[in-house]
C-alpha cells in the first residue's frame, strides 16, 4: 500500500471511496444525518484534488482517499476514507498518521452523532476543543437532523515543521 498525491485521473474513485465510506451519514437515525452523499459529484470530489492524497494498493486500484488542508501551522483533516473491504485493517490510522505529518498541530472536525467516530479519534490522541452548530459546516438543506454540533478535536505532534 502506498499514498501518493491524487491525480486527475483518480477523481472517479475518491468519489467512489469517499462515497461509499460515508454511506452511513445518509438519513436520519443513528449515525445518519444527511439526504445527500459526501461528494454530490464528481466535479465537487475534483475541486478538492489539490488537497487529497490515495493510498493505492498493488494492483494501482484507489482503496484509500485523504484529504489534508495545511495552512500554517495546521493540517484540517476529512474527509477520511477506505473501502468497506479492506475497512479494520489500519489503512485509515495510516492515512491519519501520514495527514498528521503535515503539520505540527492536526485538527478533525466531527458530526455529534458519529458516536462510531469520538473513540478512534480520542484513542489516537484528539481531544475536544469546541463545538458549534452544525449548520455553521454544513448547509441546512443538505441536512435530515437538527440540533447537532460540530466538535472540532485537535492534536498537537509532530508534524514537518518539527524534529521527530
């Protein structure tokens, strides 16, 4: 497995990867908290090429898709997303592992209902630091809930700009 910076030829499957990662946001129990998928199409999923990296597997098949913005001293981290088949393996740990290189301070914004989410996060060192409405993320039409927040949780390591 190896990530590498995306290309235009990968849109169609971050689209893909990305999409069926988040499947579970789509309705309005539980997890689900939305009536759209994550990439609406494939020019929204090509808009954030600049920004997103792919972890191929040996046979150059896109199992993986991070996107990762650094802006100082910060790399905004999500979305993260793997194949539901090769999903428990750590492929997502090492995509969050690579993300939080970027930059001494990795912040992770997350849906209050993803209460699948907090745990993995927390054990990886993220804690909460705000929360505001959801809607202030997200535009309310593409929403099924109300009343849900956005947590951000940072985690300051070792990113580029410091010794290892």
């Amino acid at each position: 497995m190896q990530i590498s910076k995306a290309e235009a030829s990968d849109v169609q499957s971050i689209f893909d990867v990305v999409n069926e990662a988040y499947q579970v946001e789509s309705g309005n129990e539980h997890l689900a908290f939305k009536n759209v998928t994550r990439f609406r199409s494939l020019d929204e999923a090509a808009a954030k090429l600049e920004a997103t990296w792919v972890l191929k597997d040996e046979t150059e098949q896109v199992v993986g898709v991070l996107v990762a913005v650094v802006e100082k001293e910060e790399v905004d981290i999500g979305p993260i997303a793997v194949r539901k088949s090769i999903k428990g393996k750590g492929m997502g740990k090492m995509l969050l592992t690579f993300a939080e290189s970027l930059a001494p301070t990795s912040v992770v914004w997350v849906v209050s209902c993803r209460a699948d989410l907090f745990p993995w996060y927390i054990r990886n060192g993220y804690v909460e630091v705000k929360r505001i409405p959801v809607e202030d993320h997200i535009p309310r039409e593409r929403l099924t809930r109300k009343n849900l927040e956005m947590v951000c949780m940072k985690k300051a390591g070792k990113g580029k700009d410091q010794k290892k």
